[in-house]
C-alpha cells in the first residue's frame, strides 16, 4: 500500500532524473528543508520543490463534476501546517505519477493550490463546452437556420440559443490550464536566467 511519503519520494526521484535528463546537474537534498532538490541551471543554484498525485481527482463542476490534477502547493511541513516563503524555493515541480509527466513553474507564479486540466479530456470542461456550443449557434445562424432547429439540432434549450444569440453575448472562458501549458524542455530553464 503506498502512502503519501512514499509518493512524495517517488516524485523526488523522477524529477530529479527528468532534469539530469535535461542536461543539468541535480541532487536531492536533506529531508527537512523546504525544498526537495538543487539543481544546476548554467552554474547558477535553484532550489526546487516537488509535488506529486496519483492521479487527477473530481472537481465540481456547474453541469456535473469533472477530473483535474489538484496540487496543494503553498503548504509544507506536518499536516500542511506551514507555508513556503519567496525565498525557500525557486522551482516548483509537479509530478502526474498515473502518466509519469512532469511539469515546472516558477514560484513567483504560483498560488497556493494549481489546478491542472486533464489533457485526454479536453473539451470536455463545462466552459469550452459553452464556448464550442456558442461557435456553433453562429454558425448556424449565419446560414439562416431558426433559434428553434439550432435548439433541436445541438441539444440546446430554447432560451439558451437565444440567449447565445443576443448581440454582445459572450461565452464564459476561463484561464484554466492543461498540465501539458507547464512541460517544459532544457531550453525554458535557461531562459529563467
């Protein structure tokens, strides 16, 4: 049975091999700091801090729950009772053990919890749904058709279709981002330079 700390070394481990991969020289560090591993990044240090999942996890949803990876990132220590400071670490890295990916983003550009979308369900989110939907309630108005086929030929409700061809209306997009927006290759790393 494996249980958190042994997932959080697994992590550790495949992240430091993806780097050493990369190109740079890396190790992992003392249990205890706040950061798991150093890596070399044209001779400069970085101190890097992995998080790993299993696997994505259901997220609510308006229509009906969906999967994301959910990483809780600010949180450190027993229990999550601490946060990490600007200055403990430089990198954090994710890790998505059910496909073996590995992303990277700086932590200056980090909340406190990430949530990824899955990218074999893109599509699929309630947002771009409602955007394909409005993308096609065009389309098929600007070929003549009625409020009332459109309704019948996408699965629309009536009041939907109407409201979608309003003048002005606009689809709810979100800033959301795939796990694959954070993979990065050996050059994106010398360019944090």
């Amino acid at each position: 049975m494996r249980n958190d700390l042994q997932i959080g070394v697994a992590g550790e481990h495949i992240v430091c091999a993806d780097l050493i991969l990369k190109g740079f020289n890396c190790f992992m560090s003392e249990q205890g700091l706040p950061y798991d591993l150093i890596v070399d990044i044209g001779g400069v240090l970085k101190k890097v801090q992995v998080k790993s999942t299993l696997k994505p996890r259901k997220v609510k949803q308006r229509a009906k729950d969906t999967f994301s990876y959910v990483f809780d990132v600010k949180r450190c220590g027993k229990r999550g009772g601490n946060t990490y400071n600007d200055i403990d670490v430089d990198l954090f890295a994710f890790v998505c053990l059910d496909n073996m990916t590995i992303g990277y983003i700086e932590s200056e550009n980090i909340k406190s919890t990430l949530t990824l979308r899955v990218d074999e369900l893109r599509g699929c989110y309630y947002d771009e749904k409602g955007v394909a939907n409005y993308e096609r309630v065009i389309e098929l108005l600007s070929k003549g058709h009625s409020q009332t086929y459109i309704s019948k030929k996408i699965n629309l409700s009536q009041s939907t279709v109407n409201k979608m061809a309003q003048k002005g209306y606009k689809p709810h997009k979100t800033n959301a981002m795939y796990f694959s927006d954070i993979q990065r290759n050996s050059d994106w790393f010398t360019k944090q330079e």
